[in-house]
C-alpha cells in the first residue's frame, strides 16, 4: 500500500482536525446519514480517552461515533477519490453519505475506500463507528469481564492482557487523495550493496493492461543515475553510497505510468542500497556486524495518549541519537509511516512488530501472570490464528521498501512455552519471510516462562530476542544474583541454539524519576542505574549478544494496578521525556561503543 503524497498527477487533503464525537452507552444508536444530536468536539488524530475528564470517560468499553463534514470539488470527481485511514483503533465500521463503505479490523495499520461513485459533489457527511474492545480474537488480547455488586447493575470492564493503556479513536491522520483512473497501485523496491536493485510496479484501473511505465532512480542528491522501462526488472550500478546508521543514503525510484487514454500517474518512493545478514552469531548490516542499542518504545504522549504526534516522533529521534542509540523495537504494534520514514532518514535501525501482545491465556493487564489456573491452553483459547496472518501481511505490504527495518517481530511474550506454540508460531515466521521481497529475518520475543529448556519455537527464529527482569519481578534488590541468574540462562539458550544471534528485547527496573536512596533501594534512580550497569557487564562477557534493548525508552500509560503508579515507570525518560540518572550512564556507555565501531 502506497502512502499518500502530492504529485503532479495526484492531489492529497487532510481530513484532520476537529471532529464531532459522541460514545454510545446502549439504547438508540445514530442513524449514520444524520448528523449526531449534541455531540462533543474531539480532535483527529488522537486517542479519544484523556481528552475529556471522568473515569467513565476514559475508560468506556465498546462502541463511540466520529463524524465530520468534506467537501468534494468537481476537479477532484473528475478523478479516482480514495478516502484513507491511517489508523482506527481497533474496528472501523465507515459509512459516506448513510452508505457503508466498509469495516476494517486493527487498530496499528491503515485502510481505505475508493469512493469515487460514492461521493457526490459538494457537503458528504462522513461517519466512523469505533469499538475498541480487545478479546480473545483481536490483536493485541484482551478479555470482557462482567461483575455485579449488591445493590448495583452488572458493571463490563474489558481487561487488557498487556501493560499499557487500551488508548482507542482514529489515531493517526486521514486524508482524502486522488488519482488518474488508470494508476500506480503499488510499488516494490530493493537495492543491494553491490548496486543492484530491481523493482516490481502493481497498477490499477481502466487501462492498466496497456498502460506504458518507465522508471527512474535518483541518487541522494536528485540527480538521474538510472532509466529503464516495464512493470518490473533488474539493473546494477557502478557506483551507489550505501545505506547505514552513520550514513542513511536514500534513493528513491520514480515510476511514470502512460495510459493509452493519455492520461499518467506519478510516485516516487525512497529506498536504500543495504542488506540484511545473520552470521558468527551476529546481525550483519552490509556485512559488517551491528550492535543494537536502544529502546522497546511506545507510541505514547501526555494527553494525545497513542495518537500520532510528529512533534515527539522528531524529539524522540533527537533523543536515541544522544543517547548514542542506533535501533528501537516498535513495541508492540507497527508505529505510524511518518515514523519509519523518519527512520530511514536518520539512518534508526527498527525491529517491526506485529501487534500480537497478550497472547497468553493467563496475562494481567500488569503483563504478569496471573497467580491463579493452571496457565494452560492457551492456543486452544485464542482465536487469532487468522487475524494474524491478515496483519502479518498488512504490516509487509505497508513496510516492505522500509531501509530501516532489518527484523520482524510476530509476537511479543506469548505462550511460547505451551504445547501448540510451535503449531502456532511455524506458519506465521514463514509466511512473514515469505511475504517480505526482501526475506528479512524473523523472530518472536519470548519472556521468562519460557525457559531454554521450556520454549518451544527457538529453532524457528533467526535471532532470540528474550526479555528478563531478573533483578525486579524476582530476585529484586539482589543485582549480583540477578546477574549470575542472567548469565546462566543465556549461557543454556547458546548452548540449545549456538549458531544464533541473542539479544535482550526488554529488561528494566521502575523508577520514580527524582526518588534517591543512597543505598539504591527498588524505585531509586540509583537503582536503576546499578540494575543497568549490572546487566551490562552480563553483556559484555558473552561474544553472541547481538544487542541490547532497555525497557522502556520513556514512562508510559498502562491499566491501573497497585504495581502501577500512574503507568509504568520503567523509562529511561520520564513521559514528558526528561532524563533520569541512568540517561547518563546509557550514554556513557553508548557513544563509547559507538566510537569504538568508528575506530575513533
């Protein structure tokens, strides 16, 4: 799927700003060709839930209404009109003018509608229905609980089986765009280190089986290097400046489409000339082996909640690239395009998740386990089988030409422990590789139940990202048993998979910024700093550690819980991005390895 973009064949309108809004509370529903009766202001893009005051506000579980007024001039019906979402947290029921114009299930990718026989010229009334329960068929998990107390109604709560907030609405931008009716429809792209590239153009419409194409690549700096002709093919360069953290060199393809009419459609889309390699039990860019640094993040703002915010997108960069970061994982949902394509040109490295967190029959909305069950079944109880593989190639098809992605995630701390994990998993990890033009590698981030001598998909992943708190949620204030318990467990994952890359995808300690203790109690920024620096140095002993990413980049919102004080506090950085002590120490280290990898 394209991302949307001005051409000088294509025009492009944002349908952000402020829309009307109303939740719905049972009894009559809005008819969706009417305007909606006393509705509320709410802006879009953004998560609806800390807009407005009030618990039940917050946190409302099921179904709430946007609706907006667009116009539609006659130059744009002359053309093909496509309504476009970037995101809908998690289902989408859209209708134009009273007309359904479809539904879509998902929260984290986008979808839209051609409208073009849809729209009439003038005033259309658009209206969103948006429920945003999460159960045992939708990714990420959750669960609907009923309870009744004496004297009261049933109350529904629905529970996630994640620890971050359930944050819910049209989350990232919309937009209107058009195109000739004969058009691009899709665009596949790689370059290779030793200059060769090749692409794959996808059309649509009336003429397309006649339509003539012919394909220009530009260098960084603009200029022409390559011309060439026909919905797909192969050529090399001579000469290209390679993709990479220091130096993100992007070249973009231009494809022209000519159609017999005498119409044509234009796009261009950036790429990068890198490959992606496993080998010595290392992640190899171009070859050389890379040490991830960085961050499990989230796409979380005060206020805005998930809702896309390019304003922090930007500082969160300016961020990793102080603290001498080159990677984070995008946890635990694909982020916005804006994102990845800041990425790809500030040279961040990105390991792309599907949004599949909470498969686990027995999580709490902590992320832990729950203390009662048997903690079986699991892949007997979630039905997400199928849904999954929809964003598995949702999540390709949006990324795939991305230079910045070098590794996909399916998963985040599922079951991988139970019998019928590796049933599960198989087919997901072939199909993404399968998917991707490029056959990235591919994992799933496994957490402490699943043990080297428990897990049951190690084999099928190319690199073991594993997330520990060894140090917190057990053996807590005893760092040197913390370390030696780490140390052990990765020692034993080598020993079962000696030829495969492991990386630390999470591990951390809550810390309330500004709480200190001289004798670094839990909670303590010193003890966060000496928790880091004790699982460094387990790092820096063993040659198979590929990377190492802290958990969290920055505090965040999660369900309430006596575990939570206001979210979870595990952030390097506060919400509001200020540093805490262990900032200084990351740093330290960071630009020291860095400097070491530049010979400096």
């Amino acid at each position: 799927m394209l991302y949307p973009q001005m051409t000088q064949t294509r025009m492009k309108f944002s349908l952000d700003g402020i829309w009307d809004f109303t939740l719905l509370k049972g009894g009559e529903e809005p008819v969706p060709g009417m305007p909606l009766h006393t509705p509320i202001p709410m802006p879009v893009p953004s998560s609806y839930n800390d807009i407005y005051q009030g618990r039940n506000f917050r946190d409302h579980v099921g179904d709430m209404v946007y609706q907006r007024e667009l116009i539609v001039s006659p130059a744009m019906k002359e053309n093909r009109l496509v309504l476009r979402f970037g995101s809908v947290t998690h289902k989408a029921k859209v209708y134009l003018n009273g007309i359904l114009l479809g539904e879509h299930k998902g929260g984290f990718l986008p979808f839209e509608f051609d409208i073009t026989d849809t729209a009439q010229e003038g005033a259309n009334l658009l209206t969103v229905f948006v429920n945003n329960i999460v159960d045992n068929t939708t990714l990420p998990a959750g669960r609907l609980v009923r309870q009744a107390f004496p004297g009261m109604p049933e109350e529904v709560h629905n529970l996630p089986n994640f620890d971050f907030y359930n944050y819910s609405g049209i989350m990232r931008p919309v937009c209107l765009y058009t195109t000739p009716k004969t058009y691009i429809e899709d665009i596949v792209v790689q370059g290779k280190m030793d200059g060769t590239f090749s692409w794959h153009i996808q059309t649509g419409g009336e003429a397309m089986d006649t339509a003539r194409i012919s394909v220009r690549i530009l260098d960084p700096k603009g200029s022409c290097v390559f011309e060439g002709a026909g919905s797909e093919g192969a050529d090399r360069l001579t000469q290209v400046l390679l993709w990479d953290t220091e130096h993100p060199n992007l070249y973009q393809i231009e494809v022209l489409l000519a159609a017999a009419d005498g119409t044509t459609d234009c796009y261009r889309e950036h790429f990068g000339f890198r490959e992606v390699s496993i080998k010595d039990c290392r992640i190899c860019l171009n070859g050389k082996p890379v040490y991830l640094r960085g961050f499990g993040k989230h796409e979380d703002t005060p206020v805005n909640g998930r809702g896309f915010n390019q304003v922090y997108n930007v500082k969160d960069i300016a961020l990793l690239k102080w603290i001498g970061a080159n990677s984070f994982r995008t946890s635990h949902y694909p982020y916005s395009e804006e994102m990845l394509d800041l990425c790809d040109r500030e040279g961040i490295l990105i390991i792309d998740e599907a949004p599949a967190v909470g498969l686990h029959s027995h999580f709490s909305a902590t992320g832990m386990l729950d203390a009662s069950g048997d903690h079986t079944g699991t892949w007997e109880y979630m039905k997400t089988a199928k849904h999954h593989r929809d964003v598995i190639r949702g999540m390709v098809a949006r990324d795939k030409n991305h230079p910045c992605v070098i590794l996909w995630s399916v998963a985040n701390e599922p079951a991988s422990e139970e019998e019928g994990a590796k049933e599960y998993f198989e087919p997901l990890l072939n199909l993404i590789r399968q998917e991707d033009p490029q056959h990235r590698p591919a994992t799933l981030v496994t957490y402490e139940g699943s043990s080297p001598e428990k897990c049951k998909v190690a084999e099928l992943c190319d690199v073991l990202v594993i997330n520990r708190y060894r140090g917190w949620y057990d053996t807590e204030g005893n760092l040197p048993g913390a370390a030696a318990l780490l140390k052990d467990e990765l020692e034993r994952f080598h020993k079962r998979c000696p030829d495969t890359p492991i990386m630390l995808g999470e591990y951390g300690a809550d810390t309330i910024a500004g709480m200190h203790d001289i004798n670094e109690g839990l909670f303590s920024e010193e003890y966060q700093t000496a928790f880091l620096k004790a699982y460094s140095q387990v790092f820096d002993e063993l040659p198979y550690i590929t990377g190492e990413h802290i958990w969290n980049f920055a505090d965040f919102a999660t369900a309430e819980n006596i575990k939570r004080v206001q979210g979870n506090k595990k952030g390097i950085f506060t919400r509001t991005r200020e540093p805490k002590m262990a900032a200084f120490f990351i740093k330290e280290r960071w630009n020291k390895m860095k400097e070491k990898e530049n010979g400096i």
